[in-house]
C-alpha cells in the first residue's frame, strides 16, 4: 500500500496540486512497515522527515495522508502541515519533522512516559544515518541507556546524507560497534525482507521488555528517488550502478509478492488484492482534490491549544 | 496570611501541583540535589520519588524534546535550568518542535510543559550566566512566556503555566528568590496574560519587567518626594502581553518609560513602544523612552557591572530627563544590590 501511495504521487505530483516537498520512501519501505507491524497496536513512533511510509504503515490510513499533501481540511492537520509533519497522535503517530535527528528526543520521551503509565508499550524514533552524525541522537542514545527506557531506535541506514556518504561523515568505522558499548541490544539486518526486519523487531521488543533497556535496529536500505523530489536519479554523479542495480535486483515489494506465490496465492488473488488497494488509493485522492482548502481565518487557529 | 520568600512560593507551588497531579514531573540538571535550584526543588525527590523529580545528564537538548514526548503521552513535565543561557543549547527543540507541534497537528494537541529558567544579575555572573533573552522566547508564536516578581504572582503563574496546555517559558530573577511577602497558603492560580497596576500615578507611567519592578518601584516612591507621581505596571506576563491596561495608562499619563531587564536593540521594549506608539499617537507628550542593560555583553567585574545593569537610579535621571527636571541629589539614598539585598514586600 505504502508503495501504491507513493507510484501515485510520482504519477500526480506534476500536476502541481500538492505543493509540498516530497521527501519519498520508496525503496525503504521494509523498515517501516516491519517494525511497525512487530510493535502493532502498542507502540509509539516518531518519524523523519522521511515519513510516508512510517505514517502509512503505522496509521494505514491514506485518506488524512492525501488530504494532507494536498492542502486540504480532511488532511491531518486541515492542509496546514503537509509531507513533513505528518502526525496521528490517538494511533501513536506522535509527529515527523523537518530537522534531522529532532524526533528522537520526542521518542525518548514517550518512552519515559510508557515506562510510567503504559508497561510493555515501546516507543520507536526512526531515523537516516545522517541523523547519527548529530549531538542529539548521542544524547538520546545516552539518556535511553541510562534511564533503561522502552525505547527502540530504528535506524535506516540508506548510507547517503542528501548526496553524502558515510565515510565521509563519521570518523568510526561501524556505527554499530560504537553503539555496542552503550548499555541496550543491537540488531542489524541487511535483507531488504519486511519479514525479516519484522522478526528482529519482534526479538528486540522482547529484549526490551525482558531487559528494561533499550534497543538499537540498524537496517540496510535503499532510497530509490532523489533526496527531495520524486525523480528516479540513478544516473546522478553520486549513485553507484552497481549499487543501484543490486537494491533494486533485491526489491521488498517485489520479494513480498514472489514469497506470496510461493507460499501458494493465486497470482490472480494476489491482483485482486493489488486492485482493491489501488481503487482505495485513488478514491483517496479524489476525496482530497474534493476538499476544501483552510480557510484564510485558519492560518491563526490552533497557534495556542483549542479544545477539540 | 502568613509570608513566604519568593523561592519558597516556587516550592510551595511545585509540592501543591505534584500532589494535585500525579502527572506533573519536575526535572533537570541539578533540580533533586541538596541545593535544589537556589531552595525552590528541595525534597520533592524524597516526597515524590525519583520517576516524578530526576537529575538529568547534562544534555539540555534531548531533555527538552523528552519534555515534548512526555507531554503528547500524557504528562505534565517541568523542566528547570539553573540559568537561561542554558536553554540555548535546547532551542531547537523549543523552538523548531514545542511551539509549533500543535500548531503543525491540527490545533488540538496539548502540550503542557513548563520551562523554567532563571534569569539575571548574581555576585559576578558575566556574559554567560546572567542573560533574559526575553525576546527570544516572545518572539516565537505558539509559546507563552511569564515572568513574575512578587512571591504572590511567583506561586500563582508557576500553578497556572503547569496547568496550562501549552508551552510556558517561567522566567524568573535569582535576586526575586529573597523576597518575602504574604502568600495565601492554599493553591491558586494567577492568570497568564494579566498585566497588574502596581502603583498608580499621573505624570509618568513606568512598564516594567522582572527584576525592574523592584526598581521601579523603588524609584517611584523616591520621585514620589519630590511631587512626581508615577504609575507602575508589571506585565507579569511577556507574551501573550496584555496591553490594554498599559495603552490606558499611558493615555492617561501622556508619558511612558520602559525599564526592561534586558538588552534594548530589537527588544521587548521596542515591541512595547511601537504598540503604545500606534495606540497612543497623538497623546504622548514625550518620546517613548526605555533603560535596559548596556549593549555589550555582561562584565563580571562590579564596576563595570554597575554600568551594565540599569536600577533605580537609572530611572529616577531618565524620569527626571522626560519631565524636565533638574536631577536630585541622591547621594543618601541606598540602592539594591547583591549585598544590600531587597527582602520586601513589595
């Protein structure tokens, strides 16, 4: 679904009637939908400003996402917001943001409070590698350890920070190993398997609840568009073909569906599936392009809490 | 009634709203420790125990976002630094995600933190450990800001910023810690936004902020012998400002000054004179005029420092300068200082 959801902005994008920056998951999808299917109705998420496929796969609710980077009052902040602040607090979609690494903190929080008033609930930051080369995420990382907190750190390690890579930002060799010294479990996987990824996070909320101590998931991915922007860049000076060829040769859309056949589904019960989400989508769309946009009285609304 | 310092109405306030509201937590570097944030967090850690008021490392940022957690998970955080220049290392996360997370997800989200931070003049705090910075915290939409200078308004604001669903910044003078008046005992809150008149008078209104109340004040009742009668009002809150009372007083006097506990460029003050300017065109029979710090940043050595900061002294010459009078001598009168310490009442 959450791969649907993005081929449609690509396809409607220039049409030039969401007037948003699109920050796109596609390629990266596994993570979100794996790890937010393992934490299923008890956890709580922060997203990056890469969010599509966190908010989808925790909410899967396309029509407030639509709505959404449409501009329009049926979106999840009445149109205000758009791609990059998407949020859905009462389903534990407590916010995506724009500054790198900035959620983490809010994750930790939420974890803090879970400990309090809510056992066995855990809550997940997901974030890019680039995220690792801030202070915050050390300092949350810190913090996490030390509290023993219900806290699950969800790393999407697509390597690239807009067009940089790694090893030109960290002065370590393995993020990992570093994070191996603080006081919680590391996961690391490497299989672009929503199955796979949705196993290690089934061990990890285990482990965090067995332990009293944090979790930290570091998962290799691949971002197939542009950083910004919903353009396939592959011949870009900073993309390497052989890379390029061997992500997309391992595709988790494309695994999930050939293990779906496997595992004996009709091909034709595997379209029909594809065929009901993809009318849902487009329904969505069109009940976005039907809204209103906020009014010019709702710029100042809700600078201050209202009651709902 | 009986009296209570200021630093003991911030405690009072913080132990009434603990057990009000098992949701309330207090935290930040050095708040459960035997010292306790100049004596206003002493023993909450004992009463309330270590998951409701904790020390915390020293990292001011993720603090600051753990607050915004907590809260959209339903608690009610209270974050203190020892001194505002610390918050500097958190505004990100002030303001790039508490003050809009609301604003970005509908309008209905609550988030009630509390930022407490202490502000101002201590025994040589220099440029690092002695800013307000009141404008920054005012200028960003989606945060409330309040800075009271009575013990009465100190316990009163803290109770209703902690109950408040929004964003309160709680700025408060180290040298206010000391002063003693009446405070009612039982729980109670002072309105957020709510300016008060403190003196009343009719050649001159005075708007003064945080620590200046004091001096102004002080420096009213010394103008006051020699016939000039001067109208004192504490905003007690900076943002939302409540400026009706201020715009009615000025209509009324025909002159404002501004003594403001903080740089003056680009400042809370100048922000306060463009509105009675616009409100008040016409009425005025002088220039605005506005005392704050020197601008340079803060020195440590007294000397200088008694340049830096304006007191009362400072306002008595400008309210002398905009009444047209010749300077008193006041080589016998005392003024406030670390050593000569202001206990009160007000």
């Amino acid at each position: 679904m959450t791969r649907r959801c993005e081929e449609t902005i690509v396809r409607i994008y220039p049409d030039d009637e969401m007037k948003t920056p699109m920050h796109m998951s596609m390629g990266q999808e596994a993570v979100a939908v794996g790890v937010c299917r393992a934490l299923g109705n008890n956890g709580d998420v922060v997203a990056s400003y890469r969010s599509h496929a966190t908010y989808l796969a925790q909410t899967e609710d396309h029509g407030s996402f639509f709505g959404e980077l449409h501009g329009r009052v049926n979106g999840t902040a009445d149109g205000k917001s758009g791609s990059m602040h998407l949020a859905d607090i009462p389903k534990g979609m407590l916010g995506s943001t724009g500054i790198v690494a900035a959620g983490i903190p809010v994750a930790v929080g939420a974890a803090f409070a879970n400990k309090q008033n809510s056992p066995g609930r855990i809550a997940a930051a997901f974030f890019g590698d680039g995220a690792t080369d801030e202070g915050v995420f050390w300092e949350s990382l810190n913090v996490s350890c030390a509290m023993g907190l219900p806290m699950m750190f969800v790393c999407e390690d697509n390597d690239l920070a807009v067009h940089t890579r790694k090893s030109h930002r960290q002065g370590f060799n393995s993020l990992v190993e570093v994070v191996k010294k603080y006081r919680c479990s590391v996961y690391e996987d490497d299989t672009n398997d929503v199955e796979s990824i949705y196993a290690m996070t089934r061990s990890a909320i285990a482990q965090i609840i067995a332990m009293g101590t944090p979790a930290f998931l570091n998962v290799k991915t691949y971002r197939y568009l542009e950083p910004c922007g919903t353009t396939m860049d592959s011949d870009a000076p900073y993309r390497r073909a052989e890379e390029d060829a061997y992500w997309k040769g391992r595709d988790c859309v494309a695994l999930q569906r050939a293990r779906l056949l496997a595992n004996g589904l009709a091909e034709k019960d595997v379209v029909a599936v594809e065929n009901e989400i993809n009318a849902a989508i487009l329904a969505s769309v069109a009940a976005a392009k039907a809204a209103a946009h906020p009014t010019p009285q709702q710029l100042y609304y809700g600078v201050f809490y209202e009651a709902p | 009634m009986r009296r209570l310092s200021f630093a003991e109405a911030i405690r009072e306030c913080l132990f009434q709203e603990m057990e009000r509201d098992p949701s309330v937590i207090v935290y930040g570097i050095g708040v459960p420790d035997f010292k306790g944030i100049f004596g206003t967090t002493v023993g909450l850690g004992e009463k309330f125990g270590p998951q409701r008021c904790f020390d915390t490392p020293l990292s001011e940022d993720i603090m600051t976002g753990f607050a915004l957690g907590a809260a959209l998970k339903g608690l009610r955080p209270v974050h203190i630094h020892i001194r505002t220049d610390f918050l500097l290392l958190a505004m990100n996360q002030l303001v790039n995600m508490i003050s809009c997370h609301n604003y970005m997800t509908g309008g209905h989200t609550p988030v009630p933190i509390v930022i407490r931070a202490i502000i101002g003049r201590g025994w040589g705090q220099g440029a690092q450990h002695s800013k307000s910075l009141f404008n920054y915290f005012t200028h960003i939409p989606g945060l409330k800001v309040v800075a009271p200078a009575t013990p009465r308004d100190g316990k009163g604001l803290l109770a209703a910023a902690i109950r408040d669903n929004n964003p309160v910044v709680f700025l408060e003078h180290r040298w206010l810690h000391w002063i003693e008046d009446d405070v009612p005992e039982e729980s109670y809150e002072t309105p957020i936004g709510v300016a008060q008149t403190l003196r009343e008078g009719s050649d001159l209104t005075i708007v003064a902020t945080s620590w200046m109340v004091i001096e102004a004040v002080h420096a009213a009742k010394i103008l006051a012998g020699v016939g000039i009668n001067v109208e004192v009002i504490d905003p007690r809150t900076l943002a939302p400002m409540d400026m009706a009372p201020i715009i009615a007083s000025v209509k009324k006097t025909g002159r404002l000054l501004i003594a403001d506990y903080d740089w003056l460029n680009s400042g809370l003050s100048a922000e306060i004179a463009a509105d009675v300017g616009v409100a008040c065109f016409g009425r005025l029979k002088q220039p605005i005029e506005r005392v704050g710090f020197a601008p340079t940043p803060c020195p440590t050595v007294r000397t200088l420092e008694n340049h830096f900061y304006p007191n009362a002294e400072t306002i008595v010459r400008m309210a002398e300068k905009m009444l047209q009078r010749a300077p008193m001598d006041l080589s016998g009168v005392d003024f406030f200082s670390h050593e000569r310490r202001f206990r009160g009442p007000l």
